[in-house]
C-alpha cells in the first residue's frame, strides 16, 4: 500500500476494509460448504488475501 498510516483512525478504517471482504467471504464459503472442505477453502481465501496485499 502506497499510503502512510499517520493516526489511529486510519489505521481502524484500512483495517476494516481489509477485514470485512474476508469475513463476509468466508462466512458466505461457510454458508455454501458447510462440510468438507471449509478448512481448505477459507485458508485459501487468508492467504489469497495476504498475497494480494
């Protein structure tokens, strides 16, 4: 990310567009794939997320 963080707030507000995709996504996986299988897809979806940031 090109920006410096300079206050608290906007380290929260990068925080939570971060977070939210991801957990929307894995809750929407969850919902999908409640069996085998849920490990594996939302692992993959975390470390997608990190190696695109």
């Amino acid at each position: 990310m090109g920006r410096k963080i300079e206050t608290l707030e906007d380290f929260k507000r990068i925080l939570y567009l971060w977070i939210s995709p991801i957990l929307i996504a894995a809750l929407a996986i969850y919902n999908l794939v409640p069996h085998t299988g849920t490990r594996t897809a939302l692992f993959y979806l975390a470390t997608t997320r990190i190696l695109i940031a």
